[in-house]
C-alpha cells in the first residue's frame, strides 16, 4: 500500500471491470458498517481503497479540467 502513486496519468490499458466507476460503484454496495462488524483489518483496507479510489478520480477531474483550461489559454 505504501508504494501505491494514484496521481499522475497512467501508461497501461485496462479491461472494463479495472476501470474506477467499476470499481466505485462496488465499493458503494458495501456497508462500511457491516465491514467493520465483520473484520476491522477489512474495515480499515475497505477504507484504505475506497480513499485510494476518490483520490484516483480526483486527480483525473484535475488534469481534465487542467488540459482543458490550458486549451482555452492558448
């Protein structure tokens, strides 16, 4: 988890079921609660992926909205 770099564009292709709204829409299934209820080293890696996951998709609405902008300068 440590070397983990979520920022940054990524070189590699992908299947549909990596990409993030695949993955994001499963983590919203899931109850954080009953994670919790059931193992708190799941809870905490539940947390550790779905933090992972926004801050993925953070990054990517930023460099679009960058190049975007740097479009509109030139």
């Amino acid at each position: 988890m440590s070397k983990y770099q979520p920022l940054g564009q990524s070189e590699a292709t992908y299947k549909l079921y990596q990409k993030l709204s695949f993955i994001k829409k499963n983590l919203d299934s899931i109850e954080e609660d009953k994670v919790d209820d059931y193992s708190v080293i799941l809870g905490r890696i539940y947390r550790w992926v779905s933090m992972a996951v926004d801050l993925r998709i953070e990054d990517v609405k930023n460099r679009r909205d960058k190049i975007a902008l740097d479009k509109y300068e030139r």
